[in-house]
C-alpha cells in the first residue's frame, strides 16, 4: 500500500510538472504576443521535481517538487497593466518509513505589473507581489527542550516585494535573450509567527540574471513570420541578501546572510514543455521551518518551462 501511495503521489506531481505551466492558448496565438507578456511570462517560478535529494547536506529525499501554476490576467493584447495569480505549492517526500511529507510549504501569491517603457525588443517594467508563506500547522513554534519544532510547528509569515524588471541584450548572440530583475523583500507583522523575530529575516535584497537561448537567430524567426519561439537552454543566476537581525550575525556574515542559485536547463527537441534541469544552491533552506539551516546543494530533475 505505501508504495502504491508513493506511486500514485509521484506520478501526480510529475503530471502536475508537466501540464500547469503549459499554454493556455493555441500555439499560434502566441506569434502576436506582445513583448511586454512574453517578458511578465519570463518572470515567473518554474515548477518542478527533483531526482531524490542531490548531492548536498539535505536529509534523504524521494524528491522535492515545486507545483506553481499561474493565471495570467490582462484586458488585451497591448495593455500595459497585468497581473498573475499563484497558488504555489512546495514539498519534500523524505526518504523514511512510510515516506512523509512533512509540513509543506504553501504560497499563495498575487503579482501586479505596469510596463514602463517598450522599445522594439527591450522591455521595462515594474512589479508588487503579495505571498502568503506557511505550512499549514498549528502546533507550538518550539518544542520542550528548545529547538525547533520542524515537524508540526506553526510556521507563518507574509510579504510584499516591489522590484524592476527588464531585458538587455549583453551577450553576441542572435539567439540568446537576457533578462534582469532587481527587488526588495519585505515582511509584514500581520499573521506572522512571533518566534521568527530575531531568528528570521524580514527585509532581504533579490537579483537575478535570466538568459534564455533559443534554436532559431532572431533574423529566421522573422522570415518564417513567428514572433516567439519556446527556448532550448535557460540559465538563471539568483542572488539574495538578507537585512535586519538574523542570529545576531554582523552585516557582512555571508553565512547568514548571501543566498546564491545557478540553475541551468536542457529542453530537447523531442519534449515542448519540460525541460531537464541542474540546480546548485547555497544559503538559508526556503522550506518553512528549516529556515534556521544552511545547505549546500546540487540537484537535477525536471522543470516546466513558463516561459512561452
């Protein structure tokens, strides 16, 4: 029975991987996308599933998977206001008896966008997003003898980032598009779990660097009369500080306070949605209640592309 259940479980988030970011119009409808969407598309979480726990100090994994749907909004084709919607969902099977999932996390998100400026294929816009970030429990934050409840621990908190995003050709390729993206993070004391205060920082600093590669030179697109075309290799570059009072750490502790993820990702020419991924990651865990760990990771698995 526990293996049935395990099957049945992985097979549905594969299927989830594989389907939630894909398109929601017919292909051809998409030639007439405007740069401003196809950018608000390149902004987005790419969902997931990893082959077990990879090669790092993450405990035994049977995978962790990242489910994040997304509705875009817009009023028509050449608005310059949109909007997406999430409900994004990140677990972690563990490789133990009866495999568990222990206390997912769940966050839920809403993001505005207003284009600030559009010149042929360079876009600029700026965004707010509102998240939602718990794991659904509500049992004490800390356990008796003082560590942290990881297992049913009310974990609990909400935020608001306000960033730019942008793309800038730097590279000497005709088929390559590069995008940037620069926001700050900042936590509200509403509904947030009250432990976190000092432990858990509030107000942290992103950047990233996007660089999607695509099978066709901007010059043949043209010809054949398509504006937009799936990308074949993506490499996304993630950097975060983090502000404020984090374990009595000084400000320039990188142990405590510098994030790093390079992800690189292969779609092959037989697969249209999903591509092969490696991730490397450095910095504070992002799942709920191991906020307090520090790991150092590679991982592989397989990413939906919500690029389109």
């Amino acid at each position: 029975m526990k293996k049935t259940r395990v099957a049945k479980l992985a097979i549905t988030l594969l299927f989830g991987v594989l389907a939630v970011n894909a398109p929601a119009q017919p292909a051809d409808s998409l030639r007439f996308e405007s740069n401003f969407f196809q950018s608000i598309r390149a902004n987005q979480v790419d969902s997931y599933i990893t082959f077990g726990q990879g090669f790092g100090n993450l405990e035994p994994l049977i995978f962790e998977g990242l489910i994040s749907p997304y509705f875009l909004l817009r009023t028509s084709r050449n608005a310059r206001w949109g909007a997406t919607i999430s409900a994004a969902i990140l677990i972690r099977m563990e490789a133990e008896k009866s495999f568990p999932v222990r206390t997912p996390s769940y966050m839920p998100n809403a993001t505005f966008y207003h284009l600030i400026s559009r010149k042929s294929d360079h876009v600029q816009y700026v965004f707010l997003t509102l998240m939602h970030h718990s794991n659904g429990q509500d049992d004490s934050f800390i356990n008796d003898d003082g560590t942290y409840n990881t297992k049913t621990g009310d974990f609990s908190t909400n935020f608001i980032e306000l960033g730019a995003f942008f793309n800038k050709a730097v590279l000497p390729f005709t088929n390559t598009r590069e995008y940037f993206r620069t926001s700050v993070e900042y936590h509200v004391n509403f509904a947030r779990s009250p432990e976190l205060e000092g432990a858990y920082s509030f107000l942290r600093w992103h950047n990233s660097i996007r660089v999607f590669r695509f099978p066709l030179p901007k010059s043949t697109l043209k010809k054949l009369g398509y504006k937009t075309q799936a990308p074949q290799v993506q490499t996304n570059i993630k950097t975060t500080w983090m502000f404020g009072d984090v374990n009595n750490a000084p400000f320039f502790d990188l142990k405590e306070r510098f994030n790093l993820s390079i992800t690189i990702s292969y779609r092959p020419k037989v697969l249209d949605d999903v591509s092969f991924f490696a991730n490397f990651y450095t910095g504070k865990d992002y799942y709920n209640m191991q906020f307090m760990h520090r790991i150092n990771v590679l991982q592989f698995g397989l990413q939906a592309y919500a690029f389109k």
